[in-house]
C-alpha cells in the first residue's frame, strides 16, 4: 500500500508560489512557449504563505470543496511550500487517504513537517522533488493540486509528464492560475499569471484534457484537467 511504503520517505515540499522575500537567483528563468517563466519563490517567503486573511482572499475551502475530495484519495500538492494547502487536504482525505507534498527546496519541507506535527497532522508525505520530477507514485494519485506554481516550474515538459503518468485511473488535475487578463490579479505581477489561452497551449499538447474551467474564485482561474482519451 502506497502510505505505508512511502510514509518513511523524506519530506519535502516545493515552494513555487508568485513572491519571495529573499534575493532572486543571478540567472534569468527559462522562456517557454513565448511565456517568461518565474523565479521560484524563496523558502525565506514562507510567512506570506501562511499569512492572515488567506483563506478569505483566496476561497480556499470553495476550492478544496469543488475538488470533492474523500477518505482514502490519494492527493498529490505539487510546489506544496510550506503546507497550506497539504494540511488542509490531509484533513479532508483522513484517516486512510495520503498527501503526496512534492516541493524541490528542503527547507520549505522542514517547515511543512514543523507545522504538520504542531497541528496533529499524520497522513502527509514529504516528497523532494527536482525540477523536472515530481517523484510521485505511477498510476496511483487520485487528485493533482498545483496552486500558483505551475508559472514557476523551470522545466514544464518532464514535470508535466510526470504528473500524468501519476494520475490513476478517473484522477485529475487542479491547477489555479492567478488571472493574466482583466483586472482582478492585477496586484500580482505578469511573469505570475495565466490565461487560458496559455494554459491549454502547454497542457494539451502535454496529454491533457480540459473538462472544466472554474472562475468562481477571486482572482484565480482553476483549471481541471485529466488524461486525454484515444479518440
């Protein structure tokens, strides 16, 4: 079973999130498909991530709510920084359900496992990540959740590859975005949003298939995608 196999593994969770408040790296990010990949957010901005007004500014438990998730899932968080949303899914998924937190920086895991171990919270595995891997189980993850990450991922075609080889059967992707166009992302800066348009352009190609797309959020879109069928 996959919990107990991987609940020995190292944590570690993957800070892609739109700010930082340590120094950028000296090299520029990537070009991908015209779009200008972000620098990946710092552990150093961890605080931000689980700041006051949060939940409210971003509708987190509508999000976690349309996501259906149920006991015995098997949820994947990749860019899963600090945990904020790993936690809250772990809850959801209790007692027989896994989280999968994938992050590439260390130290965003040790501050995931501090938080979950501060709030009782035992059914999260911590997975470190690489920029072109996720290192989830194949075939075995019920859910995806990437949240304001994906603008950050420095080599989108293995990562995204790797995610769909993770989903199980029936399983899918969440993938929100902050809004690239009109006005409600517009305190969020262009290399950290999305348009749809965008989007498809690299996940289609990728093997996905958009079955909906939510706008019931503030700011962000929430796209919902699952393998491709064969025509």
């Amino acid at each position: 079973m996959i919990q107990k196999q991987l609940l020995a593994v190292a944590v570690v969770a993957l800070a892609w999130s739109r700010m930082s408040s340590g120094q950028e790296p000296a090299d520029p990010p990537p070009v991908y498909k015209g779009r200008q990949v972000a620098h990946v957010m710092s552990f150093r901005g961890a605080s931000w991530l689980e700041r006051d007004g949060r939940d409210g500014e971003e509708q987190t438990a509508t999000l976690l709510d349309k996501m259906g998730l149920e006991n015995g899932q098997n949820v994947a968080d990749i860019g899963a920084g600090s945990g904020y949303h790993s936690r809250k899914m772990a809850r959801r998924i209790a007692p027989d359900g896994t989280v999968f937190a994938v992050d590439i920086q260390p130290e965003m895991l040790r501050i995931l496992g501090q938080l979950a171990e501060r709030e009782g919270v035992t059914n999260i595995v911590e997975v470190q990540g690489r920029e072109d891997d996720p290192f989830l189980p194949e075939g075995e993850i019920d859910w995806v959740l990437l949240v304001d990450v994906y603008h950050e991922i420095q080599q989108p075609e293995p990562m995204l590859a790797g995610i769909l080889e993770s989903l199980g059967p029936g399983g899918r992707v969440a993938l929100v975005e902050y809004r690239l166009e009109g006005e409600t992302a517009r305190h969020i800066k262009t290399e950290h949003r999305m348009s749809p348009d965008q989007v498809r352009s690299e996940w289609e190609p990728a093997g996905f298939e958009l079955v909906e797309l939510w706008e019931e959020l503030p700011s962000q879109h929430v796209f919902i995608f699952q393998a491709r069928t064969a025509p």
